[in-house]
C-alpha cells in the first residue's frame, strides 16, 4: 500500500548495526534521525555511513536529520548517582555545587539563578519532580519540593511557563553543525528556538559549514519552548520545517494544552508551505512491548488525521527491543488513517490566489488529477518545491516527484504523499517526460491504461522553472 505519512527514525544503541538499518529502512523509515545530545562525532559519522550504505542496499535515498541538544537545562551529578525528594522538605539548587546529596544539587546551566524568582514553579525530570521557588540567593535557588520523587544525574529542569534565557545555540551545538556538515547530513533540527532569529543564526551558521561540501540543509525548528508559540509565524517564515516537540513543550506549558497546539502547529505549517514532523512518545510502550497501546494507535493516527508530514520515534529506535517492528507496526497506523481522510481540496482552493507560475502549475496538477480520477501525479522537478505545494493538499491521489539531484530527493523524503525518485535526464522535454512515465511504471506504481498528470519546466534543469501540464494515458502516444 502507498503510504503518505513519512516516518522518521532515530538511531542509537539498538539500531547502528548495518543488519538493522537496512531492517528499519525496508520496513519504512523514511528518514533516519542522528541524536546529538549522545555519542561522539565518530559514532555519528559512522552511523552516517551506515545509513547511506544501507539506503544504497535498499534501492532507496533516504534522509539524514542531525538534531542538535541546544541548551537543556539540567541538574548535575550526585555522590550517590540520585536522591529521593520529599514533598514538603527544602531543596536547593546551586549553581557552585560540584556533587550534589539530598540537600543541594548542582547546576549545569549556570545563569539559571537569574532567570528566576520567588513564586516560580520548576519542573524536573519531564514534570515527574516539582519544586516551589522560595528566594534566590546569589547562586543559589532555595525550594520546597511540591511533588517528590528520584532525582538522579543530569535530569532536564524547566520553568513553568518558560522563560528560561539560554540561547537556543551553544557552543557545543556550532561545533556539531560543522560535524553533521561534514557527514552530508539532509536536515539539521534546532532544539529550543524562541524566535525566527535563532533560526536565521542557526541557518547561517549551517550554511557556512556546509559551504565546502556543496550542501545547504533544510532546517528544522523544535517547538518546545513556550514563548515560541506566539512567535510561532516568525519561526515557520525563517524555517523550512518544524518538529512539534511534545516533551518539553508539555513541561512548560502543560500538557492539556499540547493537542490543541499539534493541531494548530500542523494548520500552520501547512499553509505557509512548510514541512510538519510530530514527535515524542508516539509510541512509547513498544520500547519493552511487542505491541503499541490502543492510545498510542490513536495518537499516531490522528496526528496523520491532523495533517503532518511525518512522525516520529525517539528511544522507541534507539533502545528499544523491537524498532523495525515499531516501525512495521507505526506504517500500518498510517496507512489505515490515510485510507479514511477526507479531501477538502475544492474548499481550499476557496479564495486563494496564485502569482507564481510553477505554484499554479503544482495546483492546477493537483486539482486535475483530483477531479479526473488520476492514477498519479508525476512532477520532474529540480528544487523539489512544485512537489512540496502539492503535498500541501490531500487528495489520495500519490505525487511522485523525479529529480537528477540526490539532495532534492533526499529533502522531499520528508513530504506527505511525495515517493522521491532519481531520473537521469538530458534537456530534451519529450525524452524526460517518457523516461518519468516509464520509470514509475516500471515500479509499478501505474499501468497501461491509468492516467497520469505530468508537471514539467521548459526549458529544463532551471529551479523553480515549473510552467507546463500534461494529462496523458500509460501506453498511449503523446
């Protein structure tokens, strides 16, 4: 079955073997997620390699995304290993402290003294541990545990509401941008940005990097952060996608209010021609279960009933038992979902105009393939973006975007409903178009007799130079 929903997979400790990547891309990982906040530089370019090894096996590109740790804020290292906190008792936080006991623990984030206040709430280990902000002291911050528990090494500390000045790029984050340059990698996802600016800085910083290598990465804001949200426009204006980053975005802002918010994320991603990736604990219970719950099922699926382009697994493929099952499992919710969406198509066509001439083309396609009952829709693309405005609008009729550029088809590995196919082409029209149609029938993904819808730029080989539709019938002349 086409499967419109893209999957992206992180690989660690469970999954950097050859055997197993080649595994999960066959089972349907669409993009492979490098997870800098663990390993060295080594284990990400070789698990690089791997990847592009293993998408070579598969007969496939498939995407790296490198994801920066950006600035989590944490506790540093106790004596013990951890403490057990008791509601009611003082607790302090101190940025001086080397190990921390059950009084006191240390701070990896030096400032955060100053970023606080009396009354404040913070939040510790993913919201399991809460403490009240009584006074601060210098460095120090003096609290009353609210909600006790363990609180064991490095665990992550939020501030209700966010808040929180720690640049969303540290000097740790520059220095693995140069590495994830250097691996080639397609996407580079920027932790915690609060603004459009941080992702300015951050695009310009990969660009730079990638300057060498002849690449230019599509880049990803994680939204985690709550002053993000009223920046949200700002941010989807100087991005090329976002990742709807559950986890920490649920601590600050809690987590009643983040379905609303995946659904708002997602409508606004999707008009301003931006890519969509949900994430976190989608799928959780399958880091130890052969089966996901039924909440899990439900989750996925209506993610892809809200829109987004992809979905996401973390440690569910990094350590968990089962990540190709996960994965298998993960691409029959999607189909499924897929299978019961209803086009709206003519309603969002309602109003909209066009002023560029490859975009009316992209939408002319797809309104045409929709009302004729198309087998497909074929778009001969440089850039990838007649194929992205398309995938903008769900019609269950598949885009297959065919391209001469790797990193073209790389990107739009990320796009809902587009299958990215490499075509060795000259400047000849009439031979591009009959190389397309011949290299979708012989995957079999249309046959004689089907109609396809075919998009193209003349002359060819210019990005953005998309201005001719052609309707055609397989095995029949031109």
């Amino acid at each position: 079955m086409h499967r419109a929903t893209k999957i992206v997979a992180t690989i660690g400790p469970a999954s950097s073997t050859p055997e197993i990547l080649l595994q999960m891309i066959q089972a349907g990982a669409d993009v492979v997620r490098l997870n800098f906040s663990h390993g060295t530089a080594d284990d990400h370019r070789q698990r690089a390699e791997f990847v592009r090894e293993a998408a070579r096996q598969a007969g496939r590109e498939v995407a790296i995304m490198a994801d920066l740790q950006g600035p989590k804020i944490r506790v540093g290292k106790f004596e013990n290993g951890k403490v057990s906190l008791v509601a009611g008792e003082p607790f302090i936080l101190d940025a001086d402290c080397e190990l921390g006991n059950q009084e006191r623990a240390g701070l990896d984030y030096k400032d955060l003294p100053r970023d606080l206040k009396p009354g404040d709430v913070l939040l510790l280990n993913d919201g399991l541990i809460v403490l009240n902000v009584q006074r601060v002291i210098g460095n120090e911050i003096h609290t009353i545990v609210k909600i006790g528990g363990d609180l064991s090494n490095n665990k992550g500390i939020n501030r209700q509401g966010g808040g929180l000045s720690a640049p969303a790029l540290t000097a740790k984050d520059m220095e693995d941008i140069r590495t994830a340059m250097s691996l080639g990698v397609d996407f580079v996802a920027v932790s915690f940005p609060k603004n459009a600016t941080d992702m300015e800085m951050a695009r310009q910083l990969a660009n730079i990097a990638g300057a060498p290598y002849g690449i230019k990465p599509k880049m990803i804001a994680k939204i985690e952060r709550a002053e993000a949200i009223p920046a949200l426009q700002g941010i989807l204006d100087a991005s090329d996608g976002i990742m709807v980053a559950r986890g920490d975005l649920a601590v600050e802002v809690g987590n009643a209010a983040v379905p609303a918010l995946q659904k708002r994320m997602i409508r606004m991603a999707r008009e301003s021609n931006k890519f969509v990736i949900t994430a976190t604990q989608m799928m959780e219970s399958m880091i130890y279960a052969p089966v996901p719950t039924r909440a899990e099922v439900s989750d996925v699926a209506n993610a892809v009933l809200d829109g987004t382009d992809a979905v996401m697994l973390s440690a569910e493929s990094a350590a968990g038992k089962y990540p190709v099952q996960t994965i298998e499992t993960m691409a029959a919710i999607c189909v499924e979902a897929e299978k019961s969406e209803q086009s709206e198509l003519d309603r969002d066509f309602l109003d909209r105009t066009f002023t560029r001439i490859d975009q009316s083309i992209a939408m002319g396609a797809l309104f045409t393939a929709f009302h004729l009952g198309a087998k497909a829709i074929v778009a001969l693309t440089e850039s990838g973006s007649t194929a992205l405005w398309m995938s903008r609008h769900w019609t269950h009729v598949p885009i297959f975007a065919l391209t001469p550029r790797v990193g073209s088809e790389r990107a739009m590995a990320l796009y809902r409903n587009v299958t990215s196919l490499h075509l060795d082409t000259n400047t000849d029209r009439d031979t591009a178009l009959q190389q397309a149609l011949e290299t979708v029938v012989s995957k079999g993904y249309a046959s004689r007799g089907d109609m396809v819808v075919l998009t193209v730029g003349e002359p060819m080989g210019q990005a953005g130079g998309t201005n001719t539709l052609k309707i055609v019938r397989v095995g029949e002349p031109y």
